[in-house]
C-alpha cells in the first residue's frame, strides 16, 4: 500500500517530487519519499 500512495504521489506532481510536499507519519514511507526526493512533512 505505501508503494502505491508514493506512485500516486509521483503522478501528481508530475515526475517532478520538488513541487509538491509529501505527507507522512510512517518512517519508512517517509525514508522512501526522501529519496525520490520529496519535501516531507511533519
């Protein structure tokens, strides 16, 4: 499930994670998210 949300991300900004900020309290999705290189927030 966390894949999905992160793709889903992904798709939303358009390829491009430096424009939109990701939302999480799961660390690992959070570690994940880093590195396609979101913005995570809190």
């Amino acid at each position: 499930m966390d894949a999905l949300q992160l793709a889903a991300a992904l798709v939303a900004s358009g390829d491009d994670p430096y424009s939109l900020p990701f939302v999480t309290l799961d660390l690992d999705l959070a570690g994940a998210a880093r590195a396609e290189g979101f913005a995570v927030l809190p």
